[in-house]
C-alpha cells in the first residue's frame, strides 16, 4: 500500500509575518515601510567633530560625545601630554580615530610603550596604571570608559624619570555625581608646590611636578 505523500504548507508571502505583528505599517500593496524611531537618532561622527574642533586642541583637549549618560564616552584630540599616571577602577577603550598616540604603562617598576596607530584599538584592564600621550597636532581620539559606582577609589601617580621608580600617589573617591573633576586641582597643586614629595624616595631625583616630559619620552 503506497504511502500518501504529504504535502507542503503553501509559502507565505514576503511581507506576511510583519504584516501579521504591525498590520498598520504594510501599504496595501505589498510593499513594507518601517517606521524610524521619534526620539533614538544617529548622528554623523566627522561632522561633530568638525562642529567641536575648537575644543579637541589645548587649553581643553576634551569633550563627552554623549551627555547625561552613565557610560563615558570620551573624544580626545592632540597636543597634549603629561606627566601623571592614572589608576582608574573601571576598564578603558581606546580608538585612535585620527593621528598617532602612545600609552605610557607603569608596570613592576618599569614604564612601557603601547603604541595605538590611526585605526587601531586597544583595551585597558581595570588598575593599569598609566599615561595617555598624544603629542601629534590634530589627532583624535575615542575613549570609552565603564561607569563608576560611589565609593569607588581611583589614584593619580608620579614616576621617576631617572630610575622609574613610583614617587608620589593620591587616591580620590568617588563621593557626588560631578566625579573626581573638582579634586583634580586640588590633588596636582598639592604634588607640584610640594618638593619633598617630588622627590624620587629610590634614588634622590627631583620629578618637575608639572609641564612637558623630557625630550624623548615620548615617541609616537
């Protein structure tokens, strides 16, 4: 006895399973139209940059891309490099949009180079001590960092430009919405208009405090 051959679901129409979940999005003929979002809108990133590049270049250096958002997202733009090293609690994300920049790492008594070329992206763990240098003339950059909780501690370093050595560090926690920004002064004047603190406890130099690094310190 032949077995009866059983047969296929007709194929639906392309358009019938949005027609089903947004009947009021489907013209009658056929052709589906999506609607955009009223309030979620993406925006150029080389025409923001070209509205704000007034403050990507010294005295700023710096604008949030993103306002009234947790997360920190960050563009950096060049000249600008320093002297301090950063113990951030949180993970960073780096993305050289424009130019070249190097990551000065302070790691078992040693400072490192990490290069990050035009194009290229780098994450930084959680307590990594370092020191962004973007000494290039109209380079940007991307810094995305994670939110930070209250409570949370991060430290502003100073290393020997002799032997490398760790000289001075200042912790700051996270204690209002405004963040850290307004103990930064504070912690830097305190470091640069004290002597005995700049001095290197491992081998006796004098750390500036402040300004531009030695010539060949940094090389992108």
């Amino acid at each position: 006895m032949k077995k009866k051959r059983q047969q296929k679901p007709p194929l639906m129409p392309v358009g019938w399973a949005l027609e089903r979940r947004y009947p009021n999005e489907i013209p009658q003929s056929g052709a589906i139209s999506m609607s955009e979002h009223p309030r979620f809108k993406a925006f150029n990133f080389e025409k923001w940059i070209d509205e704000n590049q007034h403050l990507l270049k010294p005295p700023v250096g710096n604008k949030m891309l993103h306002e009234e958002t947790g997360m920190i997202v960050m563009v950096v733009g060049g000249p600008n490099t320093r002297v301090d090293f950063h113990d951030d609690p949180v993970e960073e994300w780096f993305f050289q949009y424009r130019g070249n920049m190097v990551l000065k790492i302070a790691e078992d008594g040693k400072i490192y180079d990490v290069p990050i070329r035009e194009g290229e992206v780098f994450f930084l763990p959680p307590h990594t001590r370092h020191a962004p240098q973007r000494p290039e003339v109209g380079s940007i950059g991307l810094v995305v960092e994670s939110p930070r909780m209250f409570g949370m501690k991060e430290a502003f370093e100073w290393y020997c430009f002799d032997c490398e050595g760790l000289v001075y560090r200042a912790e700051a926690a996270l204690t209002s919405a405004s963040g850290i920004v307004n103990q930064l002064p504070e912690i830097y004047d305190a470091f640069h208009a004290n002597e005995e603190a700049r001095k290197c406890p491992h081998c006796g130099s004098i750390h500036p405090g402040k300004g531009a690094p030695p010539e060949g310190w940094v090389v992108t």
